[in-house]
C-alpha cells in the first residue's frame, strides 16, 4: 500500500515559517551579543532557575523547604499555593547581575545572581549564585525551624550524565559538588563555598522530564524521613544520573555561594582558583556591590524620576523594572496549533487517521520523512498499549511494509487499523499506536496529528523564545501582545535585549504573516496551562503591539536619540524584519478585514449561536463565541451577534499604528517610494477624522463605538436544560429577548476610547472635549486608581459573561490601556488648544491616581498585581503580575511615546 512519494501531501503552510532569513541570524546576533546573553536566570517560572539560550541546556535551579499545614513541603516552581509573603526580583540587569528577595513564613532568603567572562573561562562565561538564608523574625529563632534546607541543582536536559565529586567535605575553602562535560561550553565544574557550618547530602536522578523534579526531590525526602526519621537526601547517586540535587542544610542565618565555572580543560589550576575565589567569598561580596551601585546608576539614567516621588516610590519602580527584566525568559518547543473542525472527513497530513464506513476500521496514512522532536511514549505506556496490542485487541494491517523504509523521507504509506474503538475521541489513541508502532521500528516521522477533545491540531516547527513573560507563578510563557508594551521598557533599559526579544518574535511567523498568539513552548511551559489554552488558533490574531516599540525606535532615529552603534544595530535589523513587518501587515489587513472599506474585525469569533435566534435562546455558550479573546480585551462586551458586518474599532487603530509605522521605517530605510506611498496612504485613511467620525462615532452618546448586528436585550439566566445527556442541568444561558440589528454598540470603555489614545482628534475638535468628559466622568470611566475598562453605566458592566467566568476587562482598571490614555492626556496638555488645561489637569490627577494605587498596593501585598478593582483600588487576578503593570516606572518617569 505504499503511496507513490510523489504524492506526498506538503507540509501545511500553517506550519510553515516565513520564507525569509531569520533575524536571529542577523551578524549582530552572533559573536559577543551572544555569548554575553548565553546564561541567565532564564527560567521565570521557578523561583530561581538558571539555564543557557540554548534548546537542551545545563540547568539549575533552588529549592528549599518550607512548611505548610504543619507539614514539611517544597518550594520550587512559583505558585500562590506556597503563599509566599513576597518574592521579586529588586535588581536586575538582564545579562549579568540579578538580585531577589523571597520572604517566606519568618525566613527570608536572598539570593543574587551573578556572571563574568574571565580569562579562560568556556563560552558564556562562569556564574555564581549567593544564597543568603535570614530569619527576619528574631523572637522565633528559638522555636521555630532553626534549620533551613536548600536544595540546589543542576540537571542536563541533553541527559549527559553529570559527575558527582568524591569528597563534599570541605566546603569552607571551595569543595568542588560536581563536574562535567558539555559540547557548548567545555568542562565545567560546580563549587560551594560558606564560612558557616553547613550539612551537605546529595541525590542523583535520570530523567528526561525536568518539570517534575520537585516531586522526585519530595518523594526521595518523604522515603528518608520514613526510613530514618530525618530529612535528608539520601546521599545515593549512579554515573548516570543526569541531574544532581545538593542538599545544604544549615542554621539559619547563613550564607552559601555556588559558583558555576567553565573551559576547566583549558585554564591553568591556578587561574582556576583565582576564578573561584573572586566568584564567592568577600571578593563576590565587593563585586556584587559594584553591580548594585552600577544597577541604581542605570536606573537613574534610563528613567529620570522626578524629585516629587519619594524614596517608597521610588524603589518600587526599581522592582517593576528589576521584576520585568529579571523575569525574561528563554523557552524552546513547538506550539499546536488548532486544524478547523471538520465533520467527517478525518484525512490529513502526517499522521492521519480516517474513518471509514465500518466504526472499527481507520484508515491511516503516514508521512515519513526525517524531523523529529517530540517523544509521546510515555502517553502511551499511560494508556496500557502494549497489553492491547499483546492480547491482539489491535492489529494492523498493509502498515508492516513501513517497516522496510528506512530512508528518511522516502514517502508515505497506507494502513488500516482495526481495533475496539468506536468514537471520535479514540481515534487520538489510534493515531498514538501509530505513532509507536513506528517509533518501535525506528522510523522518523514528522507532523503528527493527534486528536484532542474532538480538536485536532499539528505542531509548530520547534522553536526558541527568549522574551519577557507577563506573571512568572500564573502566565510564565511569551504572549504576543502583552511583549509589545513590556518591551516600552525593556528597549529604555536595553537596545539590545529589545530587539533580540522582538527578533525572536517575529521569527515566529508563519508564511502566511501569523504569529501564534499564547507560547507554549516545551514541558515546563505546557503544564502549567489549562488545556481549553492550549491550542492557538491560525484563524485569530493579537494586537501588533510590536509596532509601538518600533515606533519608538523609529522616532528616536529620527531624533538622533542613539549611540551610533545603536542606530547601526537598529537598522540593520529593521532591514530584516522589513519583509516580515509586511507579511505581518498583510496578514490583518487581509484576514481581518471587514465588509465596509477601510473596517476591520477579529475574526474567529464563532458564530453557530446566532442560528438559534428563533429559539431566542442559545445553550451552551462557548467561550469563543462571546469573547474575543484575540483582541486582548477577551469579554469586553462585542456586537451581540457576531458576523461580517462588524467593525471593530481597536482593530481599526492597530491598522493605523501598523500602517503609519510601516511608513516610516520604509522612509527612514529609503525604500522604493512606491512602497511607502501605499503604507502612507492607507496610514492617511485611517487616520481621517471624518472618515472614522461616520463609521464609529455615534452622536447620541458622543462616543466612539464598534459596530455591528447588535442588541441590548440579552441577558443571562438559570434555565433548565435538557442535554444529549439523560439528565437535566442548570445552566447559565443566554436569552435574547430582542431580534438584533446593525448598530454602534453602545458600550463606554477602553475600547472607544482608541481615537484619543491614537491621538487622532484634533485638539481643538469638540469630540476631544466629549472624550475628556467622558474619561474624567465618576459614573462613567473615572476613579481614584485609575480608569475602569468599562463603564459603570455598561449593560454589561461587571456582568459574568458564562457561569465559570467572572467579569475580567468589564470594569477593572489594567494598566497597560491607562497608560496608553495617560499618554495621550500629556499629548493634549501640551497641544495649543480650548482643551490644554483640562488635559493637563486630568492627567496630573490620574497619573498620581495610578502609582498611589499600585504603590499602595504594593506596599500592602508584597506584589505587583494583573489588574485593580475599581471600587477599592484593591489588586486582582493574578499577583506576581510583573508584565505589563511595570508599566507604572513609565508613568512615574513620564516617558512616554512620541510620533
Ligand atoms: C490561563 C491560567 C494557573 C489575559 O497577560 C496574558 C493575557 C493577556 O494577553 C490578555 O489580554 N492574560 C488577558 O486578557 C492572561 C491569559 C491567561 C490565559 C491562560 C491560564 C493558569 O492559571
């Protein structure tokens, strides 16, 4: 049954990336830029992680023990669950100088890290990690846990067995813990160096699967203390364990250093030693001081802060950068992306899986070819496979000629599987036992689809991410949006940084000009995500909010803001990016396009509901359907009944920016006019006043809206259901008690306020004086911490969108809107205009809103948080939340966008 390889379906341009040179592969990426960013504490979702930018890395990481209901319990990854009273970085450069502070019961733990190229070390350089364990509380020292334990690994996910020093003993002169040996940095070895008295026990593992190292860590513990009675490693280990777990154990307060040195092979003993001591001890004391200093320095210098703040301020701002920067983190593995459902037909590339008329018989064809990635095996040992093949539950038949291509990409072949399924879900273990079957016989496979709850989705191509991360216990991955605004500061603090990070992006698109919105990228980042996120949808897009930096970075071109090394660095990448940027472009000006000229609309919301309009109501709201979760905004409320006609006016501004901002990269590039005029002319489009007046401005509000088929009567009830199901449930559903129509939708909130944010408004149009009234209004968008997402007069204003779904952007204040509306209030208070003065004062008041609020909060919680309640000022939703939130060092600092 071999298929002619001719016949060999392509790969499916969804997972296909951008035919162009990479940016990363830009020169002014390699060499130095490079090795000065190969290791970092590039594993936020931990409380300290270290790893290199490289797929399969040497990693390291701390964990400790601490207590919880009585019981001993580990602290690792970062999770609320642990209730830490704070944890954050108050330091930290991005390249070589981190310094963070971990308050947890009465032990406060401190822990820097630090990085130095030296004579003789390997690639990137050696790192040190100060671990300083203090017991805040001095009346509990008696009582209370004395001694604390730390676990500090190190673990090769390439699985290249780690040594294991013979002698632990001596670790007040530098005892050597472990040593080894990697392609991309030579020999290295690992030190710890203390003047206090400290116990260390070790255990050795191998393991592929790094992310449950804290529960082979307990689970070791859990059997001493049984065994023995005492919490301690068990001091086992065998040459080929690839990961190693030092247990340092000592009464608190008490100080360890942990120095990572490299290129062992190469430098003399002597130098080596040399390197040792200046990595621990009070040399590392004197130079971590130097960073600290030098830290404060470029703090001052990258956002000059008035002298109207005060110290508290002052230092919280600190850690909104530190907390950003230190959180950047670098991710390697393939995202999945979500196939559009269709019904029957089950034929796809890769592994595919059909069904045919008998219910027990799949059709299956398999590509074959010679990428590959991911290993599922594990999975399917899960689900007792083999005991269904060896009980002939399963058999194959035509697949065993497969076995006879053992060159890589030779073709495809054909076969059916028989066995005891009889439903769509179980074709994902039928595509599984192909998988292994194949796996077994040592062919090499590429895009393997699996079915997922009825989904079914192909993998990405693997891939790198190094970029910042929005909370590092709840949302530790990259998201499309949220990036743009975080890099607002990171390209203050960093040129360099901003552009790998924004490099690293963009060479996520696909030939079409997508980029995945949410990335998931490897184990780690996979297991902390609900499963309804996983799959990314090629269909939706996210706010291009990279073009906010650019536009910086162009305007500050143009200003002659940068070192001439910079403007260097700036072009040549904006040279690259060039193609991508259109791609990018294209893509929403093509898919995201509305029915009227020059609108626009996400598209991907579903819109199967509207087909029960005479049913008046709809069941089963899906969170598609009413969220537009592409957008960012995910349950502002949206035209009611989703469809062609809509006009979204967000979108329509993103256009704007993405447009204006491709106008000025091809004039400042000197790209052929042609192509310039055009971005010009759509930016000019946009950008008319009149234009945008008719098709978003309603007068009877004086408000910008969205427009669409909408109605306001819709609400949602308890109602008695009667599912497919034999039971009869409660559930909360939707009524419409009203037939919709096309209209504006009538709904005050960070949406309609787009055309100020964009600056779009002449100052002295009448329609600026409205905006101004409506965001200064108390019953409308204004409190004392800040502007609501939604209006207090909303229909939909603080309401639950389905049962499972509080109100998330119908009222909070987030910060990310407030500092785009903020800005714009310091455009118009410095435009001549009747509404100067009016600008000015709202936004002096809202600016102090906002930091008492995020200050207070800060002071009052420990943490930075996703968003804050309008009625208390009181912070909501996830805490750690050190992405966009950071924001506020801009609003102290008053830095804002120019164009
Ligand atoms: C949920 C829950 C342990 C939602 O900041 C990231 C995004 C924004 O881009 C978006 O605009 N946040 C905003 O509306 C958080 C999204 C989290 C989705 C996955 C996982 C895990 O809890």
């Amino acid at each position: 049954h071999l298929i002619n390889p001719v016949e060999r379906p392509q790969t499916p341009r969804v997972v296909t990336p951008f035919p162009a040179p990479k940016i990363m592969d830009l020169p002014q990426f390699q060499g130095g830029h490079k090795e000065s960013l190969y290791w970092g504490t590039y594993r936020p979702n931990v409380y300290l992680g270290i790893r290199a930018r490289t797929p399969q890395s040497l990693v390291a990481g701390l964990m400790w023990t601490g207590v919880k209901d009585g019981r001993f319990s580990m602290r690792h990854v970062c999770q609320d669950a642990d209730e830490l009273e704070k944890y954050g970085w108050m330091r930290h450069n991005g390249r070589d100088y981190g310094h963070q502070e971990l308050v947890d019961q009465d032990m406060t733990l401190m822990t820097s890290f630090f990085k130095s190229k030296e004579d003789g070390s390997g690639y990137g350089g050696d790192w040190t990690v100060r671990i300083d364990v203090r017991n805040e509380n001095s009346k509990l020292t008696e009582d209370l846990q004395q001694t604390a334990h730390l676990f500090f690994y190190l673990a090769d996910e390439d699985g290249n067995a780690l040594s294991l020093s013979r002698d632990l003993l001596d670790i007040h002169d530098n005892s050597l813990l472990a040593f080894g040996s990697r392609k991309d940095i030579g020999s290295w070895h690992l030190h710890l160096a203390s003047m206090d008295d400290l116990e260390v026990h070790y255990s050795g593992f191998k393991t592929p699967h790094i992310h449950n190292l804290s529960d082979l860590v307990q689970q070791n513990l859990g059997a001493q203390v049984r065994k023995f009675g005492r919490l301690q490693l068990s001091d086992t280990s065998d040459d080929s364990s690839n990961i190693l777990v030092f247990q340092i154990s000592g009464s608190i307060p008490f100080r360890a250093d942990i120095a990572f040195v490299s290129g062992t092979d190469l430098g003399g003993n002597s130098r080596l030693k040399d390197r040792l001591n200046s990595l621990t001890g009070t040399l590392l004391t004197t130079r971590l001081d130097e960073k600290e200093r030098e830290f404060d320095d470029k703090f001052k210098n990258s956002f000059s802060l008035t002298d109207e703040l005060d110290f508290e301020s002052i230092s919280i701002g600190k850690a909104a950068v530190a907390n950003l920067i230190g959180g950047i983190g670098y991710f390697y593995g393939q995202s999945k992306i979500s196939l559009p459902k269709t019904s029957d037909s089950l034929t796809f590339y890769g592994y595919s899986v059909a069904m045919t008329n008998s219910p027990r018989t799949y059709h299956v064809i398999g590509l074959i070819s010679d990428d590959w990635s991911s290993n599922p095996l594990v999975n399917i040992f899960g689900m007792g496979l083999t005991e269904k093949i060896s009980e002939g539950i399963l058999t194959f038949r035509g697949i065993e000629e497969v076995a006879n291509l053992r060159t890589p990409g030779a073709g495809c072949f054909e076969a059916e599987v028989v066995g005891e399924f009889d439903d769509h879900k179980e074709l994902q273990f039928v595509a599984l036992v192909i998988f292994l079957w194949t796996f077994w016989k040592n062919i090499l496979c590429d895009a393997i689809l699996q079915f997922k709850s009825g989904e079914r989705y192909i993998s990405y191509w693997p891939a790198e991410l190094y970029t910042a991360v929005p909370s590092r216990p709840f949302f530790p991955r990259g998201f499309l949006w949220d990036e743009g605004f975080h890099q607002l500061l990171i390209w203050r603090w960093d040129i360099q940084i901003c552009l790998d990070i924004v490099g690293h992006w963009l060479d996520l698109m696909n030939v079409e000009g997508w980029i995945p919105r949410e990335q998931i990228l490897g184990a780690e980042a996979l297991s902390k995500v609900p499963e309804e996120f996983v799959l990314q949808h090629p269909t939706n897009g996210n706010p291009p909010t990279l073009f906010l930096v650019l536009r910086d970075l162009v305007f500050g071109m143009k200003k002659n803001k940068f070192t001439a090394a910079e403007r260097d660095q700036i072009s040549s990448f904006l040279e690259r990016a060039f193609v991508r940027l259109e791609a990018w472009f294209q893509w929403f000006n093509t898919t995201q396009s509305g029915m009227a000229t020059s609108s626009y609309f996400w598209h991907g919301r579903d819109n199967t509901t509207t087909r029960e309009l005479n049913a008046k109501v709809w069941h089963h709201m899906e969170l598609s359907s009413q969220e537009t979760f592409s957008s960012g905004f995910d349950d502002y409320p949206r035209a009611s009944h989703p469809g062609d006609e809509e006009r979204h006016l967000d979108l329509r501004c993103w256009m704007l920016l993405a447009a204006d901002c491709m106008y000025s990269i091809s004039k400042l590039l000197r790209k052929e006019k042609e192509l310039g005029k055009e971005y010009g002319s759509t930016a000019k489009l946009l950008s008319d006043f009149a234009i945008l007046n008719q098709m978003h401005f309603d007068d009877a509000y004086g408000a910008y809206f969205d427009f669409g088929n909408h109605t306001e009567k819709v609400r949602l009830s308890w109602q008695e259901v009667g599912g497919t199901n034999h039971y009869a449930t409660r559930e909360l559903v939707q009524e419409v008690l009203e037939r919709p129509r096309l209209r504006f939708v009538p709904h005050i909130g960070y949406v309609s306020l787009f055309p100020f944010m964009w600056r779009i408004l002449p100052p002295d149009s009448l329609i600026l004086e409205k905006q101004l009234d409506l965001i200064s209004n108390r019953s409308i968008l204004w409190t004392d911490y800040g502007l609501r997402s939604l209006s207090k007069t909303s229909s939909m204003y603080m309401k639950r969108n389905t049962e499972h779904d509080p109100p998330y952007w119908r009222g909070p204040i987030w910060m990310n809107m407030n500092y785009l509306i903020l800005s714009s209030l310091h455009h118009y208070s410095k435009e001549n205009g009747p509404y100067k003065d009016k600008a000015k004062t709202m936004y002096s008041d809202l600016r102090s809103n906002l930091i008492r609020n995020i200050v207070r909060n800060y002071q009052q919680t420990g943490y930075f948080w996703e968003q804050y309640d309008q009625k208390k000022g009181k912070g909501k939703g996830a805490r750690v939340f050190t992405g966009w939130t950071s924001l506020v060092l801009l609003i102290m600092a008053e830095a804002y966008s120019e164009w």
